[in-house]
C-alpha cells in the first residue's frame, strides 16, 4: 500500500485553514464558501496525501478530476457553474429574467425555442392520463404535482449536482440520513427525536409528491428522470406580452454599456424590478427557531438574537440575526 507516514493530519489544520481562506479551487480558480466547500486533490494517485501532493479544489472538481480526463474533468467543473444558464441561454447574473421573455433561441429545446412566462389559468385536472399527456406533448405551459424518482444507473452523473432542490422535512433516523452523520450526532449528543427542515438536493421526491413547473420537469426527464405517479395539473396560457419591453431594455442596456454609461446598471435593475421584486437579489436569510423556555433564555442573550414570538405557553419563535444575499 501507499505510505501514510507523512499524510495530512489533524495538526495541519491551521496551516489548510487559511490555505482555503486565501486561495481557490486549484482547478476552477473559483474561490470556497460556504455552498463551495474545499477538499484536497491529490495530483498523483500513487502518491500519498501529503501536502506537496495535495492541492486544494472544490469537491464537484476534485470529483470530476479523478476521470483523469481533461476534457471531462473540464465539462464537470464548469457544469455548476452553467446548470441554469444552460437550460435558458441566458445569463442568470445580469438578465435573467429575460429567460422566460419568449425570445426565440434556437438553443432552448421546449416550446417552440422559447421560455414563457405562465399566463392566465386554462384549466386544472386530476386525471393520471391528462397530466401524462400534457407532460409528454411538450407545448404547454404547466405546473405539475408528481412523483418520481432518477435511476441508480445515472448517479454518478448526478452526484456533483443532484438536480433537485427542495426545502423539506428530515427525520433524524440513521436510514435516512446515514450511518456516519447518525453516528456523528450521537456521538455529540444531538436531538434525534425531531424532525429538522433543511434546503437539499435529491435524486428522487423523497416520496412525496412535488410540484415543478414545465421547463423544469422536462429538463429531470432529459436526465433520465421516472415519473411514478400522478398527482394534479395546471395548465396556463402563454404570456409574450413580456417580450417587446425586454428587447427595448435589452438594447437601451447595450447602447449604455457601448458608450460607458452608467445607465446600464439602471435598465438592468428596471429589468429585473419589472420581473419581480425576488429578482433584486435583496432577500434576507434569517434562522428562526422555536424553543422551549429555557432554550429562549440563552437564544435571547445571544448577540444574533433580533426578536422573539410566543407560540404556546412553552413554546417561543426566536430569530436571530439574517443574512443578505451578495
């Protein structure tokens, strides 16, 4: 086997600390957060981990790496990067919302190269076999209610971004959350007993029906996504009402950002308010829990702490200090 004399240990942990801290991903370049966590790279696999041989890079990197293909390695470490950019052709960073415009693009394969907004409601059904065939058909504007699950077989493309993302309940059993992270949670006395809401990703609907709108959902089946059961629809008409404006904010941007006007920034965020005000990129993360008289106590003196609610006579909602998103 490999020596292991010299591998990286728990004593190296300031000096990796502040190598994560002031550098990035040894592949990407892309800098580490807390959704980038960082990892090691060996550079070469018969070598031990020591830290002439250990690069740091992202684990999506670090894991498409280990193909040892360059041209894989790249398309693995720039996926992330790109999975919403590349479904809609748009850059999600500036004009987004300009995906669902219904400006034609060859690149877009659904509805007729375009994303549309959702219009007013046509109707909404319950039947298996019409949810199915307005799925399968591919020209309307819907969200469906379904479950469904991705095979073992496509995992491995999966795993450096399982594709769906749900906030949802998770119980504290070692069945579903796993035999390490059960075992880590015992071992430091955590609560077990409650469920905890948690953002994740997932490769099936947890068995539970979810609802996706149409671009979406066409987009799990292309990954090789199963539908087992039908739950609801509703269909929509399509809205190009939005398109024409885009175009003229669009041009008046460019024409701005040619001359090197500031004013660019001022279509950009017309665009973008006339979207939606979730579009700002102004919404604030906050951590609210409820607690129990003795846990509001101590949450109440911490310097995070913004408000508290009482629920029940035992049962308080406490707050503490968001955070923006940048």
């Amino acid at each position: 086997g490999r020596e292991t004399e010299k591998n990286v240990t728990a004593d190296d942990y300031d000096y990796y600390k502040q190598l994560f801290e002031t550098s990035g991903c040894s592949i990407c370049n892309a800098k580490f957060a807390y959704d980038n966590l960082p990892s090691l790279d060996r550079q070469d696999n018969e070598l031990p981990h020591t830290k002439e041989n250990c690069l740091p890079a992202c684990v999506s990197c670090n894991t498409a790496h280990a193909n040892r293909d360059p041209k894989i390695t790249s398309l693995h470490s720039k996926k992330r990067q790109w999975s919403c950019s590349g479904i809609s052709q748009r850059e999600y960073c500036s004009l987004y919302p300009s995906s669902y415009s219904s400006i034609k693009n060859e690149n877009i394969p659904y509805t007729d190269h375009r994303m549309y907004m959702a219009g007013r409601s046509r109707f909404y059904s319950e039947k298996p076999y019409v949810i199915k065939n307005y799925i399968d058909q591919r020209q309307d504007i819907f969200v469906a209610k379904v479950k469904g699950y991705f095979p073992k077989s496509e995992y491995n493309n999966l795993l450096p971004l399982p594709p769906i993302f749900r906030n949802i309940e998770i119980e504290n059993k070692e069945e579903v959350i796993g035999e390490y992270m059960y075992s880590q949670a015992q071992k430091h006395s955590l609560p077990m007993t409650k469920k905890d809401r948690k953002l994740t990703t997932l490769v099936d609907t947890n068995g539970q029906y979810m609802v996706f709108n149409n671009y979406y959902l066409w987009f799990l089946i292309d990954l090789g996504f199963i539908i087992t059961d039908y739950k609801a629809i509703t269909v929509f008409e399509k809205n190009t009402a939005y398109e024409p404006f885009v175009r003229t904010m669009t041009n008046l941007r460019i024409q701005a950002i040619l001359v090197g006007s500031t004013k660019e920034k001022f279509y950009k965020l017309i665009i973008n308010s006339s979207y939606g005000y979730d579009t700002l990129n102004t919404e604030k993360f906050g951590k609210i829990k409820m607690l129990d008289k003795a846990d509001t106590f101590i949450a109440q003196h911490h310097p995070n702490h913004m408000g508290t609610k009482r629920i029940s006579a035992t049962t308080f909602a406490v707050q503490l200090r968001p955070k923006r998103a940048t």
